[in-house]
C-alpha cells in the first residue's frame, strides 16, 4: 500500500508543478465570480439549458448607468464625460457604432431576402413606372430615407429602408422624462477579477467626478455590480479564514508538538493538498470560482487532521505496538487513515450530485486536496524522526477529562444508564419531534447574495426609469425547423391578441415582445421577398431603367443582376444576427440539427399572467419565471440532498460492514446521526430557515463524525491498550485537537459575508461540536466494552 501512496505522491507532484509551470507561462489563470454558477439547471433539455446560460451570460455582460440631474444642461455634459472616460477601458463598449456596422455588414449579404412590409406592398401592387418615380423622388431628396449601401449596390435603397423599419420600431420603451440619461455599457471580455475591480473602481471615480463637478447624480445597475460585491467579499473572506486558521492551527501545532521543523510536514501537505486541487480544478474547468477557494481555504482545518493523527499515534507507536510501524492494513493507524479517507471522499463527494455547477467544482476541489495531503502524509512522514519532538497535550487531556465527567454527571443525574440503547432511543425521539414539527425551509435564491442595500435600492429606482424588459421573464419557443418557430410565433400572437382584445398591426412591432421573428423575416417570407424584388434586378428591369436615366454604364446593371442570381439559395438565420459579435443578444439557439429555439422578451407593462396562460395552450411554448423556477430547482435540488445524504449513510453503512465484518460497527453511525439531527432541533428552536447549503454541510459532519469515530475504534482495537496504556486518551486528544482545528476553519465560515459560505459554516460550526461529543459517548461506551470484556477473560 505504501507503494501505491509512493506512485500516486509523483505523479500529484508532477502535475501539480507541470500545470502551475505551463499556466504561469501563458498567464491563463482565471478566476471567477459568477452568480450564474450559483442558480441551478432550469431545463432537462441541453440545448435549452445551455441557451438559457448563453442569455444569463449575456445579461451580466451588460449594465447601465442612470444619470440624473435638475438641468438638463448637467446630464448632456455629464453623460458625455462619463462616455469618454468609461470608453478609456479597452474591455467595455459604449458606443454602439461599432455593433450597428457589424449588424449592416451581417444582415447585407441578406439583403435581397429582406424587404419592409411597406416595400412588400409597393412591389406587389405598384407598377413599374410608380416605383421607378418613386426612387427618382427619394434620390433627389423629396423624400429623405437612410441610406446604408451606395446606389449602384442598391438602387431602390430596399436594403435603407428596411433598416429604417427596424429603427423606427420601438423595441425598447424608454423613458420619456428629459431629466435623466441612460447608458449602456457592454462587457466584451471575460474579465479577471482585477479587471473586475478595475472597472468598478473607475465608474466609482467617474461618479465621485460627476456628483461634485456636473451636480448629477449616477445610479448604477446591472449584475455585474452584485458580482463585483461578492468578488470583494469572497476575496476578503479568504484572507480573513486563510490568515485567522493558519495562525491559531500554528500557535495549536506549536503548543503541542513544541517543534518548529514538525510545523513544516502539516503545512507541506496542506500545500500539495490545496494547490493539487486548484490544478485539478483549472484543468477540467478552465478556471477557478472565487467561492471555490472560500471553501477551499476552509479545508485547511480538514486536511490537517491527517497530520496531526499521524504525528501523535506514531510517537506513541511502541506503546500500541504497530507492527514495525509497517503502513498495511493490520496497522491500526493505517487502517483508521484509510477508512476515514474513504468516509471523507464520500462525505464531500456527494456534493457533486447536486445540479448546481458550484457544488460540483467544490466537490472536485475538496476531494481533490483531501487524497493528495492524505497521501503526502503518509508519503513524507514516515521521514520524521519520532524522537526529534514531543507532545504537550496535557491540557487536551484535562479538558477531554472534564467534557466526559460532566457527560457522566448529567447522564447519572437524569439516572439513566449509559448505552447504545439509550442511544438509540434518543435519536429516535429527535426524529420523531422533527417529523411532528417540521423546520422552516427557504428555497429563494436572493437569500444566496447580500448585496449592499444602497447598491438594492439603485438597482431599484434605475429599473423603474429603464422601462425596459421583464427582469427573468420569458417565453421561449421551440421547434424541429426554423419555419416551424415562425408559425408558432405567428399563431401565438394572433391568439394572444384574440384572446385579450388587442390588436397586432401588420407594419410595426407588437408592444409586448421583443423577438428575433419582430426582426428576420420567416423562410418562406424571404424567398417571396426574393422574387419580388426579381422586378427590380431582372433585364429591363426597374434598375436598369434607373440606371440608363442616370447615365450610368449598362455593365453596372448587369453585375447586380449577377449578384442578385448568386443569392438565390440564401437564408437569413436568426442565429446568424443574434451573435456576440452583433452586441445582441442570443436569442436564438439551435443543436445544429432539428432543434431550434427562441426567446420571446416580455416588456415591462405587459400582462404577465395573460402572457402566461396563453402559452399553456401551446405544447411547444415555455413561460420561464427565473425566480420562480429557480426557487423551485433550488427546493428539489434541497430535498435530493436529504434522500442522498441517507444514501451516502447507506453507502458507508456497507462499507463498514464489509470492513469489520461485524454488525456492531454500525453503532459509529451514531455520531454524525446525533451531529445531524441535534443541529437541525438547534435550527428548529431558533427558527433558523434551512436551506440548500445547510443541508450540504451535512455530508461533511456525516464525513467528519465518522472520522472521529473510525479513529476510536481502530486506534482502541487492542483490549489491553485499554488498561495498560494512554491511547485511548491520545486519541481523545487528537480528535480534540481536529476539531478545534476544523472549527478553526469551518467555523469561521459562519462569520463569512457571504450568506451561501455562512450557511455552510453554521451548520459545521454547530455539526462539528456535537460530532465531538458524540464521539466522547461512543469513546465512554468503547471502553467500559472493552474493559468489561477483559474482566470476562480473566
């Protein structure tokens, strides 16, 4: 087995040194602080999913900026400052030009399948001669229109004016009070998080300039502002458990093993732990969650437990008489190391179950650090001389001693015999009070952040003058072929309007929606658009009269003519338009093959349940309510925890079985059972919400309970260690000393700013301490066993 942990050692080692090496090279680590990776999955279908994430990307990507003032005077010179400041930072886009070039250049290749529904109407009831006179009128300027191509590429100017119909739709409803400015600004890069703070610090600077120079006032909103606050607090919350752990874990490790040179093995294998699981983390994901490393860096408390076990039943191995301090499994020590790293494994692994993509690279990461600071210790500390260092644990010994008389004293005032029995029934009794009384649960994925409330108050009153879209609501749309959405759209708007009274006018956007079929023309629309505009391109056709009244050479005509057959086959795709690369958003979505879909934005105003009930009359149309469907994602993913947290119990249960060979054993299971079910009457009797990271940390007391519990056990399973020497209490004091040490770090998650961490560190700051207890009832009743099986032999 030591060969095994010999082989596994190099190559973490390599790994870890070729990966930090390559990566530094090409400066490519990233880190992020996505909110998204905390929502779970809201569709089972891929594409869907992974269109739903592509929008959701899209939406942290942007954000605006309200500008407020008495003058309108004030906005004008403060809105243009604030463009050519912010316009300075090379990963933000604030003018559109730059998209509405990129928009012309990939909607012209289309342009003789695009028609406004004024033109359709022109050239399928005017004659040839009204439309020629028409254009003569609009190029010498009686009539004004936009014009986008020049007029040997587009003599009628069809093109122009179908970006005039799209302009003068209003796809927005802005505001309409003169006292306030909007900008909006896109994100075109995946920011690190210096880039991050860069830019929050600078629009911060802009404001201070603007607040005391213009006499405006700058309202902020967006995600990306809620990111950059959790990216601040995560930060912070890392240094602060980092610093506070690694100090108290050292004055710990000093106290005890009064040596400086013993400090560095812990501290090695925390590092090949902890930098082994970013790497693996980098490697399978591409970089790595800010609320990843908060986790990470609370694993510090967990992993050293390997340390410090070793270290204090090695130094005490001639009085156990380990077998030539041989690591096999008739090592009690090894047997413990193995069986709680399994445990463990289990106990983190189960996280990554979950559908929240957050929990899974937590999982990765954890398991990841425990196997290779595991396997570090037993790789390394086999070379540290047992006589270099000694223990002082004599107060562990004085507090464990005190911890158990009290248990006694209240055991024997309540006058009831200590057992497993007695045990048992009172684990029964708490499941029976939490059936009767069940805990308050909170699936709302808002209870996740805690943003500043002035950041919460701006967000608000910028949502009210940006009369935008419904935040997190939607309709999508779905189908085998792009024709198939059309018509879907198609029967959808014109029952929504039968149904309520309204009515959709043929020439300009429906007020309720914004879509890409408000935008495209449908495929069959297209071609007929196509073959209308055959009586302008043809020979003798309405160009080339144009062009000869003109002067203009006859090749001219002859070479769109040309141009006009080459585009015969073409399609315009709404995937093509709605691209990062056109600052739109992705509101079209297809597999490749026959599976398309569209999102239907809801304006703000709209009737939303009128939206909603409609679409249930259409099997191929989703009302999406993010909230509501998070919310309940969140509520499954809460109540899937619990059913695989009895399985991870199950799981373990077998395990032991076929280790110990022994029925008996499953009394370990006591320990976390009792850290489980004491914390939940703790939230139950301070009507404390339970939620899904709640339920998450109990895997990890299920982990911890059963390491402290495994180590009893092995390390006691000589029945004359009992009598003839002090292991029994050396154990009682390692565990002492790990569970300070997790406390130390896991603990410290309660103090955390971020509520999702804070979670997770209440319930193992509460879990944890009972697991402690547990484990001196199971250490009381492991003994008086043992002792009265040695008195039977006698």
């Amino acid at each position: 087995m030591l060969t095994i942990s010999r082989i596994t050692f190099t190559f973490i080692i390599l790994f870890t040194v070729f990966f930090i090496l390559k990566n530094i090279n090409n400066g490519d680590f990233r880190f992020s602080s996505s909110l998204t990776e905390l929502s779970p999955k809201l569709s089972t279908n891929i594409t869907t999913q992974e269109a739903i994430s592509k929008l959701s990307d899209d939406i942290q990507r942007r954000f605006i900026i309200v500008i407020k003032s008495k003058q309108k005077k004030n906005i004008e010179e403060a809105t243009n400052y604030f463009k050519a400041e912010l316009i300075k930072n090379r990963h933000v886009l604030i003018d559109n030009t730059e998209s509405i070039v990129n928009i012309l250049a990939t909607l012209k290749p289309y342009r003789f399948q695009l028609l406004s529904p004024e033109q359709r109407v022109d050239l399928t009831t005017s004659s040839t001669d009204k439309i020629l006179e028409k254009t003569q009128r609009q190029l010498f300027r009686i009539e004004n229109s936009l014009a986008v191509s020049r007029l040997k590429d587009d003599p009628l100017n069809t093109f122009g004016n179908y970006i005039n119909y799209l302009l003068d739709n209003d796809f927005s409803q802005k505001s309409s009070d003169p006292l306030f400015s909007i900008v909006s600004v896109y994100i075109k890069d995946d920011l690190t998080i210096k880039d991050q703070t860069a830019l929050a610090e600078k629009i911060n600077l802009i404001k201070d300039h603007i607040s005391s120079k213009h006499d405006a006032n700058i309202l902020k909103s967006g995600v990306f502002f809620f990111a950059e606050d959790a990216a601040k607090k995560s930060e912070s919350d890392i240094k602060f458990i980092s610093i506070i752990s690694s100090i108290s874990i050292i004055c710990l490790l000093l106290i005890v093993f009064r040596s400086l040179l013993l400090l560095t093995f812990p501290f090695l294998s925390i590092c090949i732990g902890i930098l082994f699981a970013i790497s693996i983390n980098f490697y399978f994901y591409g970089y790595i969650h800010l609320l990843t490393i908060v986790f990470g860096s609370s694993l510090i408390g967990i992993i050293i437990d390997y340390s410090l076990h070793y270290f204090y039943h090695i130094k005490t191995s001639d009085a156990i008489a380990l077998p030539e301090r041989s690591f096999t499994l008739s090592s009690p020590l090894y047997r413990a190391m193995l069986f709680s790293l399994i445990t463990s494994v289990i106990g983190y692994g189960a996280l990554s179950f979950s559908n929240l993509d957050i929990l899974k690279k937590i999982a990765l990461f954890s398991c990841g650090g425990i196997l290779a600071s595991w396997v570090s210790v037993i790789t390394l500390g086999r070379f540290v001389n047992i006589n270099s260092y000694s223990i002082n644990d004599i107060f562990f010994t004085k507090i464990n001693t005190y911890f158990i008389k009290v248990l006694l004293i209240i055991i024997f005032k309540l006058s009831f015999k200590l057992s497993y029995t007695l045990w048992a029934l009172i684990l029964f009794l708490s499941v029976f009070i939490l059936t009767i009384f069940p805990i308050k649960t909170n699936d709302n994925p808002r209870l996740f952040f805690n943003p500043p409330k002035n950041l919460i108050e701006q967000e608000k009153i910028a949502a009210k003058l940006n009369q935008n879209f419904e935040p997190g609501q939607y309709l999508i749309l779905s189908g085998e072929s792009i024709s198939e959405i059309y018509a879907t759209h198609n029967k959808f708007l014109a029952y929504f309007s039968s149904a309520h009274n309204r009515t959709i006018s043929n020439t300009s956007s429906n007020t309720s929606f914004f879509c890409p079929m408000e935008i495209i023309p449908s495929p069959t629309i297209q071609k007929e658009n196509y073959q209308l505009q055959n009586k302008i391109y043809e020979p003798s056709g309405i160009a080339e009269k144009l062009f000869t009244s003109l002067g203009f050479p006859n090749d001219i005509s002859i070479n769109l003519f040309a141009d006009y057959s080459e585009n015969f086959n073409q399609e315009l795709s709404p995937e093509i338009l709605f691209n990062r690369n056109n600052n739109l958003p992705p509101l079209w979505s297809s597999n490749g093959k026959n599976f398309h879909i569209s999102f239907m934005l809801i304006k703000k105003g709209s009737n939303l349940e009128y939206i909603r009930k409609a679409s249930l009359e259409f099997d191929n149309i989703q009302y999406f309510d993010t909230l509501s469907l998070s919310q309940e994602a969140l509520a499954e993913q809460r109540s899937s925890s619990s059913n695989l947290l009895v399985l991870a119990y199950a799981l373990i249960s077998v395990i032991l079985y076929i280790l110990y060979r022994d029925y008996k054993i499953l009394f370990l299971l006591f320990i976390p059972l009792t850290g489980t079910l004491f914390t939940l009457l703790i939230f139950k009797l301070f009507n404390i919400d339970f939620t899904l990271f709640h339920s998450m940390g109990f895997f990890l007391i299920l982990g911890l309970g059963m390491d402290y519990g495994i180590f009893i056990k092995e390390m006691s399973s000589n029945k004359k260690t009992i009598v003839n020497s002090n292991t029994h209490d050396t154990t009682l004091n390692a565990i002492l000393f790990s569970a300070i040490t997790t406390l130390f770090s896991f603990g410290l998650l309660a103090l955390s700013a971020v509520p999702v961490a804070k979670a997770f560190g209440l319930t193992l700051l509460i879990g944890n301490t009972i697991n402690f207890f547990s484990a001196l009832v199971y250490g009381l009743l492991l003994e008086r066993h043992l002792i009265s099986s040695l008195t039977k032999e006698k």
